[in-house]
C-alpha cells in the first residue's frame, strides 16, 4: 500500500512540474503597472521584441520542431549557445514595452523560440590527465584547449555586457522536470521585467526525465551537473570587466546552486582570498527551495554560506503543493515551504545571525500551480525585479516587507503597496 502511495505521489509531482509548451509573458509586476515599464532606461541594442537569450547547458542536443534543442538525457561537454526569443507575435518594441506597463492586456504575449545557435562546445569532461607523484595534471594540449574556449567565452559575454551598457549578467536555474524550452520562457520573464538591465544567461541542467521516477533521475542529473555549473561560475566571475552576478534558482535548481556555490566557496577560502570578491554574486534568489531544512541549517550558518555573497533572499510558502509532495518522499523538511512560525526559537536565533540572509514570506499563493510564483505572482515579480536592479535591503523604502522577526519578513498581497 506504502509503494503505491509513493508511485502516486512520484506521478502528481511530474505532473505539477511539468510545464505546458505554450507559454506567454508573466504579468506585469506591480512595480510597473500604469505604464511605468522603464523603456527608456534599456539600451537601444535591447530594445526589441527578438531578444537572444543565453544558455550554458549540458543536455544532450537534439532536433524539436525541426530546430537545434537539447533533451533530458546528460552530455559530458557543455554548449555555450544563444536563442532567439519572440515576445509575441509580430510584435514590434512600441507595442511590446506599452503591453509591458498594463496590468490588463488586450491579447496575450505569446513567448516563442525563433531559433537556438551553438556558438562554442566546451571539451568533455574529464580532460586528458597524468599521474605526476600521485596528482592528477591535466595534459598541456588540453590545458590549452581549455583556455582557448574560456577565452572565447569570455569575450562573447564582454560583448553582451557593452550591449547592455551594465557589465552585470542575470542566471536562471530551473528546477525539476523542466525543459530546455521552460527554462527559456521562464528566464526571458525574469529578465525582460527586471527591465533587461543584465545579459540573461540560462544555465540549464539535463532535468525533465519524467515518468514515475523522473524525480529521482532529476535529483542524480543535479548532482551530475554541479562540476559544469562551477566551471561555468569560475570562468564567467575571472572577467576583470563584470562587477555583479545576480543568481535566480528555482525548486531543485537551488540545490544544484547551494551545492555548487558551496564548494567555490570553500575552494576560494582555502586559497586565503574573499568568496565575495573573487565570485561577484551580488544577489542569490532562492524561490521555493526543494531542499531539506537541515541540509540549509549546516550551509548557511555552519559553513558560512551567506557571508560569501552580496545578499540572499529566500522565498517561501507554506501552501506550496508540490514541494508538500516533495516533502512527503523524502521525509526531510522542505525549506521551501518552512514559515517562521514553525521554527524552534534556537533555530530562529541561528538565523537571525546571518545579517545578509533574508527570509520571505509570500502570501496568497498556493493550490497546484503555487509552485511557479516566482514568475506568475506580480508581488514576487515586483520584489525580484527591485533585487535585480537596485539590490535594496528588505524593509527598506523599494522593499517594504513587513519585519515577521530577525531576518524573518511577510509579504502582503498588496505588496508593494
């Protein structure tokens, strides 16, 4: 009866994952309603309703729709690429930045991918080693092939950062059971709301395996991933020029983020050099993290997480339906839908001690869509889109959360007015 239970459960919590093909623009954060989309605050080169949206990915490459996609199934060697994505159909940059301001749009936006191009396939990984007096020593040619292709990189990413006229870049990590396409969509909404004021760079795992056991195959392709997902980190923050790296993680993509961040972090400590400085992670956005409430605890309190960064904000709430269901597999408490509430008053004291951390409660969401409000609710549009472009504290006069207690907020309906 227990197995069947599970199975039950394994296949309601695919089915709230999984996003639909057909996607169109979120809706407009209340930040920006009556007409208060910032145009003339977004560089000329941006300023149109085809946008390249980036992509590191190490999914395997496949063909849909008759255009260059990438699967479910895991690739050594990762693809740095761009898509082209269509706010609309036939939508000029007037009518687009005009809808962008209403709260009540006369049609909706549709999102479309015009195409996806592969602009450079990094080396497989492992790279050729030796054994030189019990050390592994990458071989000379493939030292120079690395170099080469993080150069490459490099330069791509400058040249988008003089486009956007900010050396800032915006990542997305999706969380789990979604598509290469879903990632796209839900990036181009981050982006495009925070008035495209940084390179947009999807960073997308091979999640999205489906099936009854999808969850578990997606929970060892995060683990697969963290290597990828570091190297892409070390390469992009070694770019003199970049000042700020702004991290939006979604469900499981906040594990495969912490995880990777987690041991960067380490790594840039044992070197005698500071994380926050070597690493330019200006803000960390967790929005409704699949990740087990101890497992949270050790990272940013006992190995001092936080402090590694710039400012992080957590999103939660309590009536998330598929994190319920996540909770219920794998027994651990879900930090996504922990409310300050339910905390031990020594576990509030812990966290009240890291200053940088912020907690938030979102109100108002829940049901079997709940799980997506990062991107469906105008209140949390609103609070990232502030995050993004003026990295205020909360509480503060663009971030006026209601202090719960410590570094514990609410978020009204109504926010953020």
């Amino acid at each position: 009866m227990i197995h069947l239970k599970r199975l039950l459960l394994l296949t309601i919590l695919t089915a709230l994952a999984a996003c639909s093909s057909a996607r169109v623009l979120a809706p407009t954060p209340n930040i920006f309603a009556d007409g208060a989309y910032p145009q003339s605050e977004i560089s000329p080169a941006y300023q149109t309703a085809q946008s390249e949206i980036f992509f590191i990915t190490d999914r395997n490459a496949t063909r849909h729709d008759g255009l260059l996609s990438y699967g479910h199934e895991r690739s050594s060697s990762m693809a740095f690429g761009a898509s082209t994505v269509a706010f609309g159909e036939n939508q000029d940059w007037q009518s687009l930045s005009t809808a962008s301001g209403l709260v009540k749009r006369d049609e909706e936006i549709k999102l479309s991918i015009i195409q996806n191009r592969e602009i450079l396939r990094f080396d497989k990984t492992p790279t050729p080693f030796d054994i030189v007096n019990g050390t592994p020593v990458r071989r000379p040619k493939a030292i120079a092939s690395y170099n080469r292709k993080r150069d490459e990189f490099q330069a791509q990413i400058r040249e988008q950062m003089r486009l956007a006229g900010k050396n800032e870049v915006v990542i997305f990590v999706p969380g789990f059971n979604n598509s290469f396409e879903d990632g796209l969509f839900s990036l181009a909404d981050i982006w495009h709301f925070s008035g495209r004021r940084a390179v947009p760079i999807l960073y997308s795992w091979p999640s999205g395996a489906g099936g009854v056991f999808g969850y578990f195959k997606d929970r060892e392709s995060g683990e697969f991933t963290v290597f990828h997902f570091k190297e892409f980190l070390l390469q992009l923050s070694q770019i003199p020029e970049l000042r700020k790296i702004h991290i939006v993680a979604h469900s499981r993509g906040t594990d495969v983020t912490t995880t990777a961040l987690r041991e960067l972090i380490i790594a840039v400590r044992n070197q005698g050099k500071n994380p926050k400085k070597v690493l330019k992670i200006s803000n960390l956005i967790m929005a409704a993290p699949d990740l087990d409430f101890a497992v949270v605890r050790q990272r940013l309190i006992a190995e001092g997480f936080g402090a590694a960064m710039g400012q992080t904000t957590v999103y939660m709430n309590r009536g998330d339906s598929a994190l319920g269901i996540s909770q219920r597999l794998m027994a651990g408490q879900r930090f996504g839908t922990l409310t300050q509430g339910r905390l031990k008053e020594a576990d509030k004291e812990i966290f009240s001690e890291v200053k940088t951390v912020s907690f938030v409660n979102v109100e108002g969401v829940k049901g079997l869509t709940g799980h997506a409000y990062y991107r469906t609710n105008r209140n949390v549009l609103s609070d990232i889109a502030r995050i993004i472009r003026e990295s205020p504290r909360p509480g503060s006069k663009l971030r006026p959360l209601t202090r719960l207690q410590g570094n514990f907020w609410n978020m009204s309906k109504e926010y953020p007015f």
